[in-house]
C-alpha cells in the first residue's frame, strides 16, 4: 500500500502523459475496489427499503406532533398571555 501511495506521488500533475497514467491507475483501482463490494440481494435489498420508508414515516409524524404543539403554545398560547380582557 505504501509503495502504491509513493508511486502515485512520483507521477508530476503538469505532464500530460502522467495524468492520463495516473487516470487510468485511479479507474484500474476503482474496478478492483468494487470487485470486493458485497451487494445486498433482493430481499435484503426490499427489507431494508420497507425499514427505510417505515423510519421516514414515524419521523415525519413525530415532527408533525412537534410542530402541532409549537404552533398551539407559539400562535395561540403567547397571544392569549398578552390579550386584553
């Protein structure tokens, strides 16, 4: 790994040729790095989107009670405090 990082600091970035070297090095790497990704099949890939939009759901109501009770204590509740009588 160290001799991969002190090759690809050798490579100058004003020369035309070791940029395009060092693209094709970096899209080489990329390859090899995503030949070792493990990919979620379709039933992990299904539970975890329902898990997903399930979360999404309860955070949205949870929000939505928040904003309920601040627009009760912020629009009807300071008013009143200050309303003559």
């Amino acid at each position: 790994m160290a001799v991969e990082v002190a090759n690809r600091r050798d490579v100058t970035p004003t020369s035309g040729g070791g940029r395009f070297r060092s693209l094709v090095q970096f899209y080489h790497e990329v390859q090899d790095e995503m030949r070792k990704v493990t990919w979620p099949d379709r039933n992990q890939l299904k539970d975890t989107t329902i898990k997903i939009i399930i979360f999404v759901l309860f955070l949205g109501a949870i929000i939505g009670v928040i904003d309920l009770v601040m627009q009760l204590i912020f629009v009807q509740g300071i008013p009143s405090l200050f309303a003559r009588r």
